[in-house]
C-alpha cells in the first residue's frame, strides 16, 4: 500500500516501547526529504501538514517527529483560544480554537526563568490515557527555531506555551514527561505501559510485514 504525497492523512502514532521515542533525533533541512514508515518520501511542509492533522485527530497539543516514526528534530504545537486542558477529550474541533500553530525544526531551547513550574498536569499522545502532574518546568523559555522556509527564528514562551514545547523538545533527546517523575510513578502504570509496549511491538511487525509488500510490488 502508498499513500499519495500530495494530501493530508493520519499517521499513526507511535506508541510507548517504540525504539524510536528513545533514540535521539538528527538535525534537518527544510529542504529534505522525509519517508515516514510506510507511506511515500514527502517533502518537509507535507509531513508537518499531515503531523498538525495527527495531532488534531488526537486532541493534542503537540507533536514531535518521533512520535510517527521520523527520528529528526522537528515538533508542531498550536496555542489555542481557552484553556488546552479543558479541551481534551471533547468533541468540538480544536482548529476553530487555535490562535497560532508552529513548526520547528531543530529548536534550541534556553531558560529565561529559572523559576519552575509543577502545578499543571501533562499527558503524551504516546502515553493515551495516562496524565501526571508534578512535572518541573521552566517558568519562561526562549526557542531558537529553523522555521519551513529556512529562516531562522526566535520565540518566547511561557506557562502553558513553554511546557508544550519543553515537552515536545524532549521527545527529539528520547525523553518522556514520567521520567522527569519518580519512579514510582511509572510503575503505578506499569500494566498500561506493558499493553502499550505490545501494541508498539505489533505496529512495528505490521510495519515490515508492509515493506516486505512494497518491495515485492516495486519488483514485480
């Protein structure tokens, strides 16, 4: 099976227990071309379209290359209109909300108060299901960023806007939010976690069970 390059779809979203979350991501070009597994090489602009659609099909907020399967330093966010945390788990379309969508590639964060921040609570598209509080973060943060057209850029963020980015950055160096908790706290999920490890494992059996097809496909 292809998937034609030129219209946005979903992809599937890599699951906790992915080799993939854990690896730490390359810099890029604007000019690259990305493959994601098992679709066809698209440019850099189709794939941060298609991860922006992923992400409102999931009802996030954020979402970083490796999070469908691309170990490279990008991420997309959105700021949304109210309150992020009220919107999860609604049926209202979060695109009538949003105020501003970002993609980054190769973001360089840096602290512009060292103040940190534990009151709100975090969950990951990766970790459906499972949400924390207690996670420390940088009050106010500045990114550093290579924006689609090449140019360079610089932003900053704080509360809210500068978790989600703190939080999708970490994802490029192979980091979840539960490992910035104690480890108690991981292990209090450990039997979503295992099914989750499972069903990463399962995509990933289906992943080269479609690449076998395509090879033969193009051979044929």
């Amino acid at each position: 099976m292809t998937v034609p390059s030129d219209s946005p779809r979903i992809y599937p979203i890599r699951l906790y227990g992915d080799p993939v979350l854990r690896r730490k991501a390359r810099p890029l070009q604007h000019t690259d071309t990305l493959t994601v597994p098992g679709f066809d090489p698209q440019t850099v602009r189709q794939v941060a379209d298609t991860m922006l659609e992923t992400m409102f099909e999931a009802r996030g907020v954020g979402l970083a290359a490796p999070q469908v399967g691309l170990p490279v330093r990008m991420f997309v966010a959105v700021e949304y209109e109210d309150d992020e945390e009220e919107n999860e788990g609604q049926d209202t379309p979060l695109k009538s909300r949003v105020l501003r969508e970002f993609v980054m590639l190769n973001p360089v964060l840096s602290v512009l108060d060292k103040k940190k921040d534990r009151s709100y609570q975090e969950g990951c598209l990766s970790i459906p299901g499972i949400y924390e509080e207690g996670v420390s973060r940088a009050r106010a943060i500045q990114v550093r960023y290579t924006d689609l057209d090449g140019v360079q850029r610089t932003i900053e963020a704080d509360d809210y806007l500068a978790r989600v980015f703190q939080h999708e950055a970490d994802h490029l160096d192979g980091i979840f939010f539960l490992d910035r908790l104690p480890p108690e706290v991981t292990e209090d999920h450990r039997r979503d976690l295992l099914a989750m490890q499972r069903k990463a494992k399962q995509h990933l059996n289906d992943l080269t069970v479609l690449e076998g097809q395509r090879r033969q496909e193009r051979g044929s």
